[in-house]
C-alpha cells in the first residue's frame, strides 16, 4: 500500500491536467513592445504540455 499516494497524487494530477488546471513553469518569454504584448512559453510539470500565451 506504500506506492498508493503517489499513484493517487498522479491521477488527481492527470485530472486537473484534464480539466485544464495544468501546473505551468515558465521556459520561456518574449518581451513584447507598445501595443504588441509579448508572449511566455510555459510547460505543464505534470503531463508535459506546451502553451504559448500572451503575458
Ligand atoms: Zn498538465
């Protein structure tokens, strides 16, 4: 029974990944100029995902 957190912490983690609450680190950002905006590259720790969004 010792691995069952972890797995139980894995399948909460791969449905709030589902459910779009993915735990984002920053890999990379764009500084934007005047009206423009820039843009920052994040990767979900959980599954991996990779989103560019606007800052
Ligand atoms: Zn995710």
């Amino acid at each position: 029974m010792t691995e069952l957190p972890g797995k139980l912490a894995k399948i909460i983690g791969s449905l709030l990944c589902l459910l779009g609450f993915h735990d984002f680190k920053i890999i990379d950002a764009t500084l934007g100029f005047g009206s423009a905006g820039g843009t920052s590259t994040v990767q979900c720790r959980r599954c991996g995902q990779v989103i560019t969004r606007p800052n």
